[in-house]
C-alpha cells in the first residue's frame, strides 16, 4: 500500500467531513490546532478508514493521532499487519 494513496484517502475523507477543500490539507496538518476537528471528528474518520481497510484502532492509538500524518502512518501499520 503506497503512503500518498493512503494520503489521498485520508484528505478525501476529512474533505468531505470537515466541509474544506481538500487543498488546505496536508500530511502536516494538525488535527485540533489546523483542521478545527474536534474528537468526534477523528472518531468519524477513523471508523471510515475502518470500513475501507478493514482494521480496529484502540482509544490508545486514537489518542496518539495529533496529525494526518500520524493518521496515514497508523492505518499502513494496521493494514500491512
């Protein structure tokens, strides 16, 4: 699985969520600080890419995503697992 395919879903995915153009996201980007997702936010996110990859995150895994970077590294973790 190719890290910039998983970017591309994970943009994509909060695009569409948090109503901004997909542009204005980036691997950088943070969560709370840039994006104004709040947990629910991420919670949503992470139970789609669930759906898509078919994998579980714990709450402890959620709670170390601060980036989408941090999100794309955990699901090719979870998948190539």
């Amino acid at each position: 699985m190719e890290r910039a395919q998983v970017f591309s879903v994970v943009r994509a995915a909060l695009a569409e969520a948090l109503e901004l153009p997909e542009e204005n996201i980036n691997e950088e980007s943070r969560f709370k600080e840039d994006l104004e997702a709040d947990s629910l936010d991420l919670v949503e996110l992470l139970l789609e890419m669930e759906k898509v990859y078919g994998f579980k995150v714990s709450d402890e895994e959620a709670a170390e995503i601060l980036t989408v970077a941090d999100a794309v590294i955990l699901i090719m973790d979870k998948a190539a697992a």
